[in-house]
C-alpha cells in the first residue's frame, strides 16, 4: 500500500516538470512565430499536467486557442 502511494507521487511530480518543462518550451517556439497562444507557468497548469499528463497540456493550449478566437 505504501509502495503504491509513493508511486503516484511520484508519477505526479514527474508529470508535473515534464508538463511544465514542455508548456515553457512551447510557449517559446510560439513567442518566436509571433502566435499570441500562450499558457502561462502557474499553479493551475502544474495540477493539469501533474493530473493529466501530456493531454493535460494539450488541453491547456486548446483553451488558450479557442480563447485567441
């Protein structure tokens, strides 16, 4: 049981610098191309990525797009 807690922690705090590492990235690349599609790095993107993953972030940037329209 123990073993199985710390492993979603785990799971969690990796998924949560891989999400925010790649929302930083992409935020990058689109200040770059002149997009104004931006997530901003903050608690909420943290619990999403953390949560979610990589779809999580996916979802994120799809708010922000439908936001730009």
């Amino acid at each position: 049981m123990k073993n199985k807690i710390i492993d979603i922690i785990i799971n969690f705090i990796v998924r949560s610098i891989l999400g925010l590492g790649l929302i930083f990235f992409i935020n990058e690349f689109l200040t770059t191309r002149g997009y104004d599609v931006l997530v901003g790095l903050n608690f909420v993107s943290l619990l999403t990525s953390g949560i979610l993953g990589i779809p999580g972030v996916c979802m994120l940037y799809g708010i922000a797009a439908f936001h730009f329209l």
